[in-house]
C-alpha cells in the first residue's frame, strides 16, 4: 500500500489519469444502477396497474352479475305472485284459466334464466316454489269448474226460484262425499246419494249439464278447502325461503 502511495507521488500525472477513469467507471455503473432502478420501477409500476385493472374488471364483473342475479329474482318472485294469485281466481272465474297458463309460461323462462345464473341454494328455493305454484295450478285445474258451480249452488237466493232445490242438492252433495269418504262398503248409499244430487241439480236453474256433473265428481274427491290451505302455506313458505336466501346471497340485511 505505502509503495502504491510513493508511486502515485511520484507520478502525478498517474494518478490524475486513474482518478479520472474511476470518476468515468463511477459514472457508468452510477447510470447502469439507475437506469436498472428505473427499469426495475416501471415494471412494479406496469404490474401494479395492470392488477388494479384486473381487480376492477373483477369488481365490475361481480357488481353486473349481482344486479342481474337481483332483477332476474325479483321478476321470478313476481311472476309467482302473479300465477299464484291467478289460480286462486280460476275458483272463481273461468276466464281466469288463460290467465294461468300465460304467467306459468312466463314464470318456467324465468326459472330457467335463473337456473343460469343464481347460486345453487337460490336456484333450490326457486324449485321449490315452483313446485309449490304447479301443486296450485293443478288443483285449481282439477277443482275450478266444481268450485264455480258450487259458488252459484249457493248463490241461489232463499224465496228465489229454484232455491228449495239449490239447498237440497248441496245438502245431497255433502251427504254423498261422507258417503265416499266412509269407503267402497256404503256404495248403496253412494248410489242413491248421486242420484238424488243429479235430480236436485237438475232443477236449479243456472246450474247447466257440465256444472252438474263437475259437482258430482267432485263430491267424490276430499273437501276442497283443507286441500287449498295446505296450497297456500306450502307456497307462501317456499317463497319466504327463496327471499331470505336471495337477500342472504345478495347482500341485503348487511349495514
């Protein structure tokens, strides 16, 4: 080292020249360092954008496929509404029927659509309800033109025309579905029950030949109205379910 330094001293001009090369070669690495920290930050600089991008794309993906998710529900809650309340109708009115078959159709694209796109417990839900609305539509099919028929049976006002024998065959008609209810055994009584109904209807006036044999069919089947309540609270707890599990998967009790 001592040697390095009395050399240096002794040639100044040396020394100057190699103190000149280091400040050169300084540089130079000095600019390959930073033209490598720059590099090197554009980079991190470019991934970090492009993972911003993609987190947003993400972000919007999933805010799109909410709102579809949430308007796709609302309109198959509707439609069942819409078909549910239609079939109680039928039991009144018969121009009622199209009515149910147009919003069924409507409701089965929508469950469809629904099929597509909502998570597997919603679309479990939806079935339900669905089956809940065809157990509906079903009986409001098998029993409409009955209930019709028994409706204007009652409707028949007293001191009216018609009325003694209005009142005899809905007594006749009860006597007889507690005929068929009690079994195969009173098919005597089933007999002459259904023949003293078919002869009152006869006489009531309004009451036309396809009305009165859909009250006598009828009367062999189980008493509408249980049947109809225990519809109603099948359907009605299926599509609580469903808009519990929607606001669940859709977010909407969070604060």
């Amino acid at each position: 080292m001592d040697k390095a330094i009395d050399f240096f001293k002794d040639n100044p001009e040396l020394f100057t020249g190699v103190v000149a090369l280091l400040a050169i070669f300084g540089g130079i690495v000095g600019n390959l360092l930073s033209g490598w920290w720059q590099a090197r930050g554009g980079i991190e600089q470019a991934n970090a954008a492009r993972d911003a991008a993609r987190i947003t794309a993400e972000a919007e993906r999933l805010a799109a496929l909410r709102e579809d998710r949430r308007v796709e529900i609302a309109a198959f809650v509707r439609l069942a509404r819409e078909t549910f309340d239609a079939t109680d109708d039928v039991f009144r009115r018969a121009d009622r029927e199209q009515a149910v078959m147009s919003a069924r159709e409507q409701m089965e694209q929508k469950y469809a659509e629904i099929e597509l796109i909502a998570p597997p417990a919603i679309v479990s839900h939806a079935d339900d309800v669905m089956s809940a609305v065809e157990v509906a539509i079903e009986l409001a099919a098998a029993r409409g033109s009955a209930s019709r028929a028994h409706r204007a049976l009652v409707a028949v006002s007293p001191g009216s025309a018609g009325y003694l024998a209005a009142h005899r065959a809905s007594t006749v008609l009860v006597a007889l579905r507690e005929a068929y209810e009690a079994g195969a055994e009173n098919a005597g009584e089933q007999d002459a029950f259904r023949s003293a109904a078919r002869s009152a209807l006869e006489d009531v006036p309004g009451i036309n030949g396809d009305e009165a044999e859909a009250l006598l069919l009828d009367a062999m089947l189980p008493a509408l109205e249980p049947l109809r309540a225990v519809a109603i609270n099948t359907y009605a707890q299926a599509l609580r379910e469903l808009i519990a599990s929607a606001r669940s998967a859709l977010g909407s009790d969070d604060t």
